[in-house]
C-alpha cells in the first residue's frame, strides 16, 4: 500500500477552471512552519526558506529531502 497526501482530494473538480484555480490556491499558498513551541504558522515561500536556513540541522532535516 502507498500512501499519498490526498491533495488530489481538495484540486479534484468536474470543471477545469475551478480545478485550475484549486491547483494554484494550492502551490501558491505558502508553506506550513512548526515553531519550537508546537504552534504552527502559515508564511510565504520566501520567509519560510530563511527561516528553514536558521534552523540547527536536526530540525531543518525535518523539512529538506534526502
């Protein structure tokens, strides 16, 4: 069994343009960041990269491929 994100769930839509639209709500909506205290926070790609680049390497694993 593979599991997936389900996104797919919340893009799929009859009508191309509102699938479309989801799509890019979607990729376009920022990145989700966990703060030491649990609390999770919406922000930019932008600021969630410089804010990934100031974690120590343990935590900053948790968020980069391998």
């Amino acid at each position: 069994m593979e599991l997936t994100c389900g996104n797919c769930q919340l893009i799929c839509h009859p009508d191309a343009k509102i699938r479309k639209h989801r799509y890019k709500m979607l990729v376009e909506s920022g990145v989700i960041i966990q703060s030491p205290d649990g609390s999770l926070e919406a922000v930019a790609p932008q600021e969630a990269e410089e804010r990934i680049a100031n974690m120590d390497a343990e935590t900053r694993a948790l968020y980069e491929e391998s």
